[in-house]
C-alpha cells in the first residue's frame, strides 16, 4: 500500500511515520491527522504544493466568492484527493489581464480557501488569479473544458492557471424587498454521503471518525451563513431527514429553530427520505407530527407581505416507489384552485421532486422528477397564472436552473444539497423590479472541510454534476415587476393549509 503522506511530515509533527503505523495495522487516529496539519503550517516555503479545484461559486452584482483546495502532490488518494497543505490563500484581479493591481486575501492558513472579492462594479468584467504560496490554483479539467468553475480563460484551453474572467450581472432593479434562503436535502441522520446501490464508483463518502456527523453541522453551517447573508425566510425543500426517524427529525427542527420560528420564519416540506413507514419505529406520519400536525395535510399557503409561498408535498401519495414524486388528486386540485383565485400575485413554489431534469451528467430515471402527467398540469397552471416566477426543488443535489417554453416566466430552480458538495444554499433577493438567485456555501473550517472530502463522490466527478453546468445554474438575474410585495410582518402570518 502506498504510503498517504510523505514520511518527512510525519517527523516534523513529532508522530510515528506513516508506513510504520501502516505496517502496524493500527488506522491512523484523528489527532495523529491533526499533528500533521499542524505541522504544515511550519513547512520551509520551498516545500511544494499543489493549488486545485478553483471554483468560482459565486457571482454577484458587487462581489465574488472563489474557492480552491492546496495539498501535497504525491498523496492522491486514487479519488483525485490529496492531503491537506495548510498555506495562504490570495486572489489578485483587475479589469485588465495585464495589470492584476487588487488583492484580497485570507487572515488564517488553511487548505481549504474561500475568498470573497467585495466593492466590484455592476456590468464590469474582471480578471483575477487565485494563488497560494505563487502557485496558481486551476480547476479540474473536465471544468476546465466547459469554462464553467472558474469562469472565463483568457488563453482558452489547457490554460494553467489563468488569469479566468468574470462580468458582474447589473443588480435587480428597484428596491430591496426580501430575502429567502432556499435549501433543500439535509439528510439528519445519514452516515455515508453519495451511496448508490449497484453502481460500484457510487460507493459513498463517510465521515472522517471523531468528527461531528456531517448532517448536522452542514445544517448549522448553513443556518449561520443565511442568516449572514441576510435571509428574512428559510425554505426547506425536503429530505429534512434520512429516514424519517423521530429523532433525526427533532435534531433537524431544532437546528433550524436556530434560524428563527417554525411557521413564520422558516417553512419545510416533506421528501422521499420523510416519507410515512421510512423507519420501523412508528406507523404514524413522523415528518407531520415533527413540522407540524398529523391532521393536517403537508401542502400550504402563506402569504409574506404580498408574496405568496405554495409549499407542495410531493411524497403526498403512498405507495408509489422509494424515490418517485406525486401528488395526490386532492393536493392537485388544490393548488389548481389556489392559483386561480390569485393569478397575478407574486409567487414562489417549492417541493422536493423537480417538474423536469435536464442535462444532467448521470442518467435519468422516473424517481429523479415527478410523474410527467402531474409536470404537465403544473406547468399548464403556471401558462395561466403570471404572478409564479419561480419554482424551487431538490432530490437531484444539484444546481440548474431551466425555462421551459410552455411557462417561460417561471424560472424551475434546482439547488444543491445541503449535506454535502457543494454545500449550501441559494438566497433569493427580491426587489421591486426583478430578483437576483446566488448559490453560497456554508462556511466554517468543519463545513469546508466536509465539502472538499465528500466531492470524491462518484468516482471524483460529483463536482461536475453538483456545482452548475454553468455559473448561471447557480447566478441568475431575471427583471419583472414585484413592486406588490412588502417586507413580511413581524406577526404570525395569514395562512392556508397546513403550518408547513
């Protein structure tokens, strides 16, 4: 077996080195992990590193957010991963690819860099550079091919390194109104992330021992970063849990109560994974009893000062499959009717299964969507009412966004999950001329951390599926009129359906 980090950093650390404990048997403990990257951080300059996965993640009016990982060339670990080099991190860019003249850095050391470049100028194209240590940071190759990760190369394929170009988008026009996080997939209780049954590079990624389950600490993650980002509104857009357990689902509303109050500042609904019978230890609708009451139906209404929110059960039906969408005649009928009363009204739908899946990298089955009668009717229902603009889904783990011709105003949002890479959440912004729709990270050592181990999922190619094909699947502006919509108010809001 090959030795997973050269011996020299073993002495360094002050530890046994690594062929010894391979040779012993013994697994190579948390804190001998964490001595060793300890131990990098005093490694003499020359040593080299190696500066990959630059992504830019986020593209805003006025600011940027990059990515990228530095490890030790030589310790892959045959999944495209290397070990941790502990460095700075620095992104150099300009609005000239020659003359590279601001900087934005980092205060610590750390292997996995997140560099967010702020005070950027609406409509303005800018070149950057992301490098640690003078290495240049440069994007997996099958990105590098599609332009997508990091943007533009100015010197087009096979560049090392760039300089890669961005534009700013022009902000939304008018005033801000609201915002809401939309996140979907938190998975409470999984161990192994990216486990497929009778695919044999699906194998799964699991945590590393001694670390806090990574379920709950990319929720709270993202609870933090919402909330710093400005989220007024959280929505969850299914697979709260892994199985339905009671106890998953309490540990899941209790983490998001750290975002503010169920039925008023944050609203679930349920996925294949909360679905009814998921678990042996109850016969009862554990996800309504847990976000909710069992009497009450787990599709609803709410209206935040004017916008409408439809939350859709679209494991409503029992007995259909282990992962496929539907919603049952009843349901249907009563979102048919609720759009028809208020066809105008600005609208924003969620629920777990997507209408449609594209593009997608892996193949398609019928579990992946809801039943192509059901999108149908859904799609002919958003012809006839203008005020949806968008409609928010989960289950793929991915971010895409599609327009589809028989309901252009309604742009079909698809957002990475929250459990594991590309780890985050989309904020909507909403302002009186149109909104903006940004995929951020959850920040936080731990939730990078995670992030950078469980994007080795499929063979090393969940990236490429989960990021965005594009920028735009994860930045989009689109310009309407939303000037109806205020700031919701601070009091429990007017409701329709169930408490969500």
């Amino acid at each position: 077996m090959r030795c997973c980090f050269p011996a020299p950093l073993a002495a360094l650390a002050g530890v046994p080195g690594p062929c010894e404990v391979l040779r012993s048997g013994a697994l190579l403990a948390p804190a001998l992990l964490r001595a060793v990257s300890a131990a990098r951080t005093r490694l003499p300059h020359h040593h080299p590193i190696a500066a990959v996965h630059l992504e830019l993640v986020t593209l805003i009016e006025d600011r940027a957010i990059i990515t990228w990982y530095t490890g030790l060339p030589g310790t892959d670990d045959g999944f495209g991963h290397m070990l941790p080099a502990l460095t700075e991190g620095e992104v150099v860019y300009g609005t000239h690819p020659g003359r590279l003249n601001r900087v934005a850095g980092e205060d610590l050391p750390t292997a996995h860099h997140h560099v967010e470049l702020t005070g950027l100028e609406p409509g303005q194209t800018y070149y950057y550079q992301a490098r640690s240590r003078g290495v240049a940071a440069r994007p997996t190759a099958l990105h590098l091919i599609r332009g997508n990760a990091a943007g533009t190369s100015l010197h087009g394929l096979g560049s090392h390194g760039g300089p890669y170009s961005f534009t700013t988008p022009l902000p939304p026009p008018g005033r801000h109104l609201i915002s809401l996080a939309l996140c979907n997939d938190l998975h409470l209780g999984e161990t192994t992330a990216g486990l497929v049954g009778g695919i044999p590079f699906m194998r799964g990624i699991s945590q590393q021992p001694g670390l806090a389950p990574y379920p709950e600490l990319m929720t709270r993650a993202l609870v933090q970063e919402a909330r710093r980002r400005g989220a007024d509104v959280l929505l969850a857009a299914g697979d709260i849990s892994a199985g339905g357990s009671v106890a998953d689902l309490a540990r899941a509303r209790g983490i998001l109560d750290g975002f503010g109050t169920h039925g008023r500042d944050y609203f679930v609904v349920r996925g294949n994974h909360d679905r009814p019978g998921a678990v042996e230890e109850s016969d009862g609708d554990t996800f309504r009893s847990g976000f909710g009451r069992p009497d009450e139906p787990g599709y609803f209404e709410r209206d935040l000062g004017g916008l409408r929110i439809i939350g859709l059960d679209t494991y409503e039906k029992r007995g259909n499959g282990a992962d496929s969408g539907g919603l049952g005649a009843e349901q249907l009928a009563w979102f048919r009717g609720r759009l028809r009363e208020q066809r105008e009204q600005p609208t924003v739908v969620f629920g777990h299964h997507p209408l449609t899946v594209r593009d997608s990298l892996f193949p398609v089955g019928a579990g992946q969507r809801l039943g192509r009668r059901q999108a149908r009717a859904i799609l002919e229902a958003y012809a006839a009412t203008p005020g949806v603009f968008l409609h928010h889904a989960g289950h793929t783990h991915r971010n895409k966004r599609t327009v589809l011709p028989q309901a252009p105003h309604v742009a079909l949002q698809e957002v990475g999950a929250a459990k594991e890479y590309p780890g985050g959440f989309s904020l909507l912004r909403v302002h009186t001329g149109g909104y903006a729709l940004n995929f951020f990270k959850a920040r936080g050592a731990e939730a990078l951390e995670w992030g950078e181990r469980s994007r080795r999922m499929a063979g090393g190619l969940w990236p490429h599926h989960a990021l965005g094909r594009s920028v735009t699947d994860r930045n989009s502006v689109v310009y309407r009129d939303l000037s109806g919509i205020t700031r919701p108010p601070l009091a429990p809001l007017a409701a329709t359906g169930s408490a969500g």
